[in-house]
C-alpha cells in the first residue's frame, strides 16, 4: 500500500499508514492500551471497594447517662474537669 495524504496537509506532509509501520510498532501499542485499561481497571476496584468502606454504617446502642445535681458532685466533677485541662476549652 503507499503513503497516504490525510486531509489539511500538503503533498510534502505524506505519512505512511499505520499498517506499514511493523509488528513490533503494533505490539507496543497494543501493550500500552491494554496497560492503560488495565490501570483504570484497578483504579476503579479500589475506589468501589473504599466507597463500599467509608459509607457502611453501624448500629451504636445507647445507654442512660446518670447526671450529677447535687453540690458536692458538682464541685468534684468541676475539679476533675480543671485537671485535666477540659474546663475551659470544650466543657466550660
């Protein structure tokens, strides 16, 4: 088969078609392909399997929390609450 003029180019801009090019020229773009395929394959798995993941829920049981109303467990807790820091920043 001979050289092609593909349209837009002119007649010193020939090229040869792809068919004339080789086995091997075929073979490395037939492996690149199939690479790429490949990669967004796994790409793919990997993020369905970490969405699958991060979206599962879980059953959490709640349990009566007993609250302190007179003085003396007030103050305790208040002190408890001072020493280790948590008073004035997030139980103030």
């Amino acid at each position: 088969m001979g050289a092609l003029l593909f349209p837009g180019t002119s007649p010193g801009h020939i090229r040869k078609p792809r068919n004339d090019e080789g086995s091997a020229a075929a073979l490395g773009r037939h492996c690149a392909g199939n690479c790429a395929c490949a990669g967004h394959h796994r790409f793919g798995v990997v993020y369905v399997a970490s969405e699958h993941i991060l979206r599962r829920s879980y059953e959490v049981s709640t349990a009566a929390v007993a609250i302190a109303t007179d003085p003396a467990a007030i103050v305790a807790e208040r002190r408890l609450a001072t020493v280790h820091g948590c008073f004035s920043d997030c139980h103030g």
